[in-house]
C-alpha cells in the first residue's frame, strides 16, 4: 500500500506541490487568523462540578458579580481617612467609560474593612467589567488600561494606581504567550537551518525537514481555527501546536530526507527511491504519527477546557505533519530527486555508505549487550531514583506568582496579599438557598426570624473550622414561595491554592446547611478542589486509552507483544525521572534563581498531564524509529543481537540528533516569563535528554539483548491476525515464527 502510494506521488508531484502552495497561502491568509478567535483558558471547572454550580445559581440570583479588576491605590502620605484620598479616587472610577465598566466598589461605597490595608494608606477597588465572555472582557480592560494607571487626582500627595485581578492576569499571559511564539520562531528556524545543513552536509535537504515543520504549523492553525466555529478552544493551544508542528514536522523531515537518500543509491531510478522510501519511512512515520495523535487524544477525555484544547491542537499538528510528510515531502524529493544533495558543504555527501558494522552506534550497541545486565540494573535504579521526588508532589494552581516579578499585575497581587486581610479578593463562597419559615422550622414562626436563626447557626458553624477567619453574609435575594438565597463570603488564613486551603473547603461541605436549606461551596479555591477531584477520576481512562492504543499499534506494527510492553514500561520509567525532576526543581525551587521563576510549593497539575502525553508521544515516536530498523534487518537476519546493533547504527546518530533539534525548539519556552510554560518546555528538555541518551540508546539494546528471541514473540492467534491486518511493507519477507527464549 505505502510502495503504490509513493509511486502515485511521484507521478502526481507537480500537481501536489501545486496544491500544496494553494495550502498554504490559505493558511496564511485565514488560518493565521485563530489568534482572535481563541479563548483564554481560566475555566479549568467542569461544568457539572459543585463549584460550577455554586457559580451559575449565584449568577441567577445576584447576577454576575466577579472581581475581574483589582485597582490597587497607595499614597504614602494620606490615609483612606482623607477626604483628598477619597475624592481622588472616586472622581477617577467615575471618570471610567460605562461602556466598559459595569460597577466599581470601593471602601468608601461599602463600607467594607478588608478594602483596606493594615496601615491604611493602600485600599483597592473591585471593577466588574461589561462583556458576555473572556474576550469581550479583555477588549473592555484594554480600552480602560491607561486610564486605571493614571495616577489618579492633584495634589494627592503622589496617589499611585496599579491594575491587578483576574482579566489583567489572562491579558498579561496571553501577551506572553504570543511574544513566546514569535521568539520561538525567530530563535528556531535559524539555528535549525544551520544545524541541519550540518547534519545533513547539504542545505537543499536541510531546508525540507523545516518546510515540513511550517506547514505544519500554519495547516494546524487552520484547523485550530475551524474548531472555534464549533468549540471553545485556549489560546494556549497555539504553544503546543508551535512545540509539535516544529518537532514532529523535523522529524518526520529528517527521518524521510535520510531514508531517500540512502535508497537514490540502491536504487536505478528516482521514482523507485521515492516508492521505497514512502513504503519504508512513510509506514514508520505513519505508525508513528497514529501513536503521538493517540496520545494527545486522551487529552480530549477530560472535560477541563484546557486541556481539551491541547488535544484539539495537539492531535490537529500531528494529523497535518503527517499529511505533509507522505504527500508533499515525498512530491518534493520527487521533483528534488539527485539534486536533494545539491548546495553540499561536505565532498562525502551523496558518496557510497560507510560499513555499517564499523559505526561508532554499532559498537556502542555490542559493548551494552555484552554487559546488558548491569546496564540494566544501573539505568532503571538511576531513573526510579530521578523520579523519587514525585512521591512527594503537592498540587496546587495557577496564580498571578506564574508571571515574572516585575509584572505589574504580579506585584498587585503580593500587595493585596502581604497588606490585606488574608484572600480578601478570593472567599469561599457558600450559596445556601433558604426556605420559608415554615419549611425552615417546622413552625408558623415569621419568615425572617426563622430564617435568620436558622442561618446565623450556620455561619458559626462554619466559624469554628479550624482556619476559617470569619464568614459573612455579602448577599440576599428573595426566591419563590417566600424562600431566599444567600451569599456567604468564608474568609480564610492559608494561601488561595494550598491543600490547606482545600481542606478548608472540604471542612466547609461537610458542615451541616440550615434545616431545609441547599448550600453550594464555590469560590477560587473550590473549583481547583473539584478541578483536582475530576483529574483524578479521569486520569485511569486516560491511561487505559493510551496504553491500549499503544499495544495494539506497535503490535500491528512489529508482530509481537513483548516489545509494546517493553515500550510502556520504559515510558513510564522516563516520565517518573521527568516528573521528579519536575517536583525538585519548581515544587522545591532548586535553581528557581537560576530560571527566574517564584516557587510556589504546588505544581498545577494539568501540565504535567499535558507533558505525559507529549513526552509519551514522542518517546513513542523515537521507539518507533529504532525498532522499525531492527525489525527490517531481523526480518532479513533472524539475528536478534546483528538486527539490534544494525538498528541502533542506523537509527543512533539520528534518534539523538531529533532530540537535540527539538530542545532548540522547547528551549524557547523554557525561557518563558510564564512558569507553567517554562515548566513545559524544562520537562520537555529533560524527557528529550534521558529519553534520547539513556532510554533508546542503552536501556533498549541491553533489554533486547536479555529478551533475545522472545522480543519477537506473539501467540499463534495475534500472528495470523497480524498476517492479516497488520502495518507491514509490501516487500516484507514473512516473519520468523520464534518461541521465548534468549538468543
């Protein structure tokens, strides 16, 4: 099948590169076009969670009344007692466009005490801004920005004003996250070009793999884009289809150009390389593209928005990187055909190959299967060593310490929590829907007595909850049937995103509601509890999903059931040294001065869901590529160890040459200013390094060599379904049929 579609390209290569360019000027035109489409990604709540809920019934009762904008004033020689200060401020809010500003509370307004800091010189306002969704409470921030930082009043003696909260928070990150790409790209594609000429010895195959890479990237923002006419889709998803359209679209580049080039010497004619290569490399990157998507689709299966969109984008570049690897690539080598060595900067490009049995990969293969034991056992203890730490993780979420320091909005928010009371800005939020009196009590006692008694036992309740500062009716709205529905802001000492706050939460559910009342904890602290809680719930399926998906692809793929276990297992082994890695470095601040970020003690935890489903993709994709050449020579062979040591030389140099491009890519956004994207791109970089140069490299081969002949084992029933549905190429030769056993 891949032979006869590499030979239909090759007599269709000029109209396929036609609609190739017809691509990507679409793509650039309307594709390019998802930045202002997409939604920023701070609702990590599912829908049908306890907190969710909480939020939409005191939306229907109160309307919507969040802190989108945190205004924060200070003069160093007034207090909120002056009426100068006052005046000040009240003339500057009122001075704000309606248009964009739906209500603005201020000390003074409500008389509230936690607007005001201990020393009473700094108090902030609350803005509820105007718009329907994200976006159009981002426009309505950006159209007030330089007012709210306008020093407010004369003769204040110098009032200042900083803009903080929710929407300045998402509209920082998203700047960061879009200055992110753009330096991704101007830093990559130049640096990839140079590094790729030299591995390749020649810049017209150089420039292939990057040609991949960016019609990737453009055709997954095309996509991207029609998923917004039916779904909400993060912007965050832009990163992932940076990191992936790059790396993969290198990849499946490089994998290709080499294979090519390696078939224009063995065989007579062009068009027979290009069918060889397509039905040799296009089924590995075929294979390999399926695994990497079914990675990323797991993402799909978690009902966070975030996440979901990182599977939207994710399995989007994937699809396209592999469309373009096995229709365009090959139409170019096509056209391309002996010139693909053109503009050389080494004489031995496009020469005779070297003796594969003198290469330096080859040797390094024999001497770990002479010791396999030992390699073994030293490499797995080194990585459940790396990932010990990950025994010790604490969860937590995103807040405004995720941006650099010097982020206005950043410092906003250590003000309000070094000088105000504790989460003044972020209660536990408690919905309790009253009934009427008779109901309340069972006695015909009047409604507000009955009710009030009622409630105000709740709230001590609630009081006495060990943490629990204070708890405080901040709204009342009378319901049908003489009912009411109340809001309790609960105050608290722990930070917003701890487990301590968590608990909290937890303590806060379990207390009994008023008799014949509901009660429905939300707040910012209760939507990470249930964010954690549906994570967990859904975190088996999604293993289940990739670990099964994974064993019946590289089945079909190699004829066996040992190697798809091997797999599994030494991706597990590396992800736990990635994760504790992770925990060491940002949960434990160990060289936080040295990548300029603030530990926060917790680790989000959708980031690291996200990077095991990269990582694992992509350590699937490099496992691929190895065995794909191994099975090739043990097909020809039935020498596990000749087949092992033939693999790795063909597949060494390149496997760690993937690797090393992709950090160059990852290494971008690991110099973020945002920390949950410079925590993707460090575990990123540490995956690709122990993956690439202990995983693949050693710990395959010396696991080969003690499995021997049972590497290549399937019961007889999965062998003739092999034989019937499996991904082999058309001049396969039959598989050996072997027992267990070593050899």
């Amino acid at each position: 099948m891949f032979e006869a579609w590499g030979r239909a390209l090759y007599g269709a290569r000029r109209l396929t590169l036609g609609i190739a360019v017809l691509f990507v000027a679409f793509a650039a035109i309307w594709g390019t076009g998802v930045f202002g489409k997409l939604t920023s990604s701070n609702n990590f709540t599912p829908s049908d969670s306890q907190s969710q809920r909480a939020a939409n019934a005191a939306d229907q009762a109160f309307g919507r009344d969040e802190a989108d904008v945190v205004v924060l004033y200070r003069s160093a020689a007034m207090t909120v007692a002056d009426p100068r200060y006052r005046q000040a401020v009240t003339t500057a809010l009122q001075g704000l466009p309606r248009a964009d500003v739906a209500k603005a509370e201020t000390y003074w307004s409500t008389g509230n005490r936690n607007l005001v800091s201990a020393d009473r010189h700094s108090t902030y306002a609350v803005l509820q801004l105007r718009g329907a969704d994200d976006a159009a409470r981002r426009k309505s921030y950006n159209a007030i920005k330089a007012e709210l930082a306008a020093p407010p009043g004369a003769g204040t003696g110098a009032l200042s004003a900083r803009a903080g909260g929710t929407v300045p928070m998402e509209v920082a990150i998203n700047k960061e996250v879009t200055a992110n790409i753009g330096r991704a790209e101007a830093f990559s594609m130049p640096v990839l070009l140079i590094l790729l000429a030299l591995i390749f010895g020649s810049l017209a195959a150089a420039a292939l793999p990057l040609a991949v890479g960016a019609l990737a990237i453009l055709g997954s923002f095309t996509v991207l884009r029609l998923l917004t006419l039916g779904t909400s889709v993060s912007t965050y998803s832009v990163n992932i289809t940076t990191i992936l359209g790059l790396g993969l679209g290198i990849d499946y580049g490089l994998f290709m150009v080499t294979r090519f080039r390696e078939e224009l010497r063995r065989q007579p004619t062009v068009e027979r390389a290009v069918a060889r290569t397509v039905a040799t490399a296009g089924r590995t990157v075929a294979v390999s593209g399926v695994t990497v998507a079914v990675a990323l689709t797991s993402l799909m299966l978690f009902p966070e928005v975030f996440l979901r969109s990182m599977g939207y984008g994710g399995v989007a570049t994937v699809g396209v990187d592999v469309i373009a690897a096995l229709t365009v690539l090959p139409a170019l080598l096509a056209v391309l055909g002996h010139r693909v060595n053109a503009l050389r900067l080494r004489r031995s490009v496009g020469g005779p190959p070297k003796d594969e049995a003198s290469g330096a990969w080859y040797r390094l293969a024999h001497s770990v299967m002479r010791r396999p034991v030992a390699y073994v056992g030293v490499i797995v203890i080194a990585l459940l060593a790396l990932g010990a730490p990950f025994l010790r993780i604490s969860w937590g979420g995103v807040d405004a310490r995720t941006l650099p320091s010097g982020s206005v909005v950043r410092q906003v928010s250590d003000a309000l929590n070094s000088q105000f009371p504790a989460n003044s800005t972020a209660p536990i939020e408690a919905v309790v829907t009253l009934p009427s009196s008779a109901a309340a009590n069972g006695t015909t006692a009047p409604a507000p007595a009955a009710r009030q008694a009622a409630l105000g036992g709740y709230l001590h309740r609630i009081e006495a909850i060990p943490g629990v500062t204070g708890a405080q009716v901040t709204g009342a709205q009378v319901t049908g049937g003489n009912g009411r529905v109340v809001r309790v802001d609960v105050g608290y000492a722990p930070a917003t995103v701890s487990p301590a706050a968590r608990h909290i939460v937890t303590e806060v559910r379990a207390v009994a509601p008023p008799p014949g009342a509901t009660v429905l904890v939300g707040g910012q602290t209760a939507q990470l509890a249930d964010e954690l809680s549906s994570l967990g719930a859904t975190l088996p399926w999604m293993a289940l999903l990739v670990g099964l998906a994974t064993f019946v692809l590289l089945f079909l793929a190699f004829s066996s059931v040992v190697l798809p276990l091997k797999a599994i297992v030494m991706n597990v082994l590396s992800l736990s040294a990635t994760f504790g890695v992770i925990v060491w470095v940002f949960q434990w601040g160990h060289l936080s001065r040295a990548l300029q970020f603030t530990p926060t003690g917790s680790i989000d935890p959708t980031i690291p869901i996200l990077l095991a489903a990269i990582v694992f993709g992509l350590s699937m994709d490099y496992e691929v590529f190895l065995l794909s050449r191994v099975r090739e020579l043990y097909d020809i062979t039935a020498d596990n160890t000749a087949a092992v040591a033939g693999g790795l030389q063909r597949t060494g140099g390149l496997i760690t040459s993937l690797a090393g491009l992709l950090i160059i890519v990852v290494g971008a956004f690991s110099a973020s200013g945002i920390t949950f994207i410079k925590l993707l791109g460090v575990g990123m970089i540490v995956a690709l390094l122990v993956d690439a140069s202990v995983v693949r490299v050693l710990l395959v081969p010396a696991t080969m060599r003690l499995l021997g002949r049972a590497n290549w084992w399937a019961p007889g029933p999965l062998r003739r379904l092999y034989a019937r549905y499996g991904i082999s190429e058309e001049e396969r030769r039959p598989t050996p049929v072997v027992a267990a056993g070593t050899g």
